[in-house]
C-alpha cells in the first residue's frame, strides 16, 4: 500500500462499462513527512474519499478485488483514508 493525497478527480464522458457509477480520483503518492514522491496517478474509488484527504492505495490485480464480484478495469485503488499518523 502506499500513501497519497487526492489532488483532484477525473471525469471520462466514454469509458469502459465496468466503469460506469465508479468515481475516479487523481493522486499524489506523498512520503510519510508529507512530501510529494513520485508521478500523480488515477484510481477508482472504493472508500469516498474526496480532495484534499490522505488515503492509501494499491496497484496491481488486487486494485479491482474490493468490487468483487465485479472486475473493473483497474490497476489502482483507493482502499482507506488515513485519519492520522504518528511518528516517533
């Protein structure tokens, strides 16, 4: 899993069916002193996060598992939102 910021969201007028009704997020990966890492990506939403909040997302195969039965076509999703973190 890793962290990231939702930094806005995306609107796709053709998509695929399995897509329809989902909400589409772009993210910031962000490291854990808050600081941008890496290039922003899109990913389906399975928790209701909106912008500005920190969640944590995964990629790969397991991106569609939390829409089973359904497979989606994803790579990326949204999987929580962070309410906080501590450091030591």
């Amino acid at each position: 899993m890793v962290l990231a910021r939702v930094i806005g969201t995306v609107v796709a007028t053709m998509k695929d069916v399995n897509l329809h009704g989902r909400k589409l997020l772009l993210l910031q990966p962000i490291a854990t002193d808050r600081s941008a890492t890496g290039r922003a990506v899109v990913a389906l939403d399975a928790v209701g996060a909106g912008v500005g909040e920190h969640v944590f997302f995964v990629r790969g195969r397991e991106a569609s598992f939390p829409f089973l039965p359904d497979e989606p076509p994803t790579d990326c999703c949204v999987v929580g939102i962070v309410d906080r973190w501590d450091l030591e």
